[in-house]
C-alpha cells in the first residue's frame, strides 16, 4: 500500500535568502561548482543542460525560481529556466494568483504577493472574519487602509448579490405564435 504525504507549499518570506544555504549551486569545498554555468551563451547547450541538471536536484528551485521573478531577475539560468524560459512568466507575473500564497498569508507568513493575490488575501481574512488590524498587519498597511478595503469587499459582495444574471439566455423570438414544447431543447 503506497502513502501519499501532501506536503504545504514552503515560501520564502520577503527579504529572506536563507533558501541559498540548501542550493545545489553554492560551491563547497566537496562540491565544486562553476557559477559560469549559470550564465552561458544561448549556443552553450552542454552549459545550459549542466546546469538545468544541477537545477533539477535542488532542493529550494521554487524558491529560486520565485526569487528571480519577483526581483526581476532575467539573467542566467534560475530555478532550472533559461531566460528564455522564464520571460513568459515575468510577463505573467503581475496576474500570478497562488492561493498557496494566499494562505500562507493569512497563517502570518510574510509572503511577497501580486495585486490579485493581496485582494485575495483581502477577501479570505474578511470570510475567515479576521480584524481589521490583523489584516492591516498581515499586508503591512494601515489600519485605516484595512478598514476601506474591508468595506470594498463588503460593497462588493452586496452588490454580487444584487446583481441580476447577465449570462441568460434571451427566449426565442415568435410571430405571435405559441410555442411548443417541440421548440425548447431537451435537458440532457
């Protein structure tokens, strides 16, 4: 019988570069390692496969790869992606919603987050019914700031049950004649 442990996500608080102590790619005096390999030239495959196969052992690449994203960061190989690799998702960044992250927030860690994310982490604390000062602390705003986005998402979800269906579907158009049951789809 085989067990599967889901594990949470681990992400880095802001700030913190303690993940670098694990990485593969720190040289030791057992493990040598090349940081040119990191940053070959786009004809350099046996670079790039060297180190995209040393990526691929480490134990913190998610945090590496999160590290160069939010900083940023297109140089090199990072998180096991050539800059190539991971120019779609620097363009993506911005829109990234992880609710890994969200949640990883809301327990207090000290997570850097997106604007979709942050309104996430907004409306989760509101449901969860966390204070405005617990929220003003886990995002780092004012108390004040938290009373109004608190308001927001109360207006927003008042105004979502307000709102009529804009997704029906108009009824079919006759010249004055009945219609019959032959005239309505069947439920499938």
């Amino acid at each position: 019988m085989t067990t599967t442990t889901i594990s949470s996500a681990h992400h880095r608080s802001l700030g913190d570069h303690t993940w670098q102590d694990e990485a593969v790619c720190q040289s030791t005096e057992y493990n040598p390692v090349d940081p040119e390999i990191f940053f070959p030239e786009p004809d350099e495959t046996a670079k790039i496969t060297a180190a995209k196969s040393l990526c691929g052992q480490c134990p913190v690449r998610r945090a590496c790869l999160d590290a160069a994203l939010e900083n940023n960061d297109t140089d090199g190989i990072r998180g096991g992606l050539t800059e190539e690799e991971r120019r779609p998702l620097h363009e993506k960044l911005a829109h990234r919603l992880d609710y890994s992250r969200v949640n990883a927030t809301i327990a207090g860690r000290d997570v850097h987050l997106t604007k979709a994310e942050r309104r996430a982490v907004v409306q989760a604390a509101y449901r969860h019914g966390l204070t405005e000062q617990r929220l003003a602390w886990l995002l780092k705003i004012t108390e004040e700031h938290a009373q109004k986005l608190y308001r927001e998402t109360r207006r927003a979800l008042v105004h979502r049950d307000l709102e009529p269906a804009t997704n029906t579907i108009p009824p079919p158009v006759t010249d004055g004649e009945r219609l019959g049951r032959v005239d309505f789809g069947t439920a499938a």
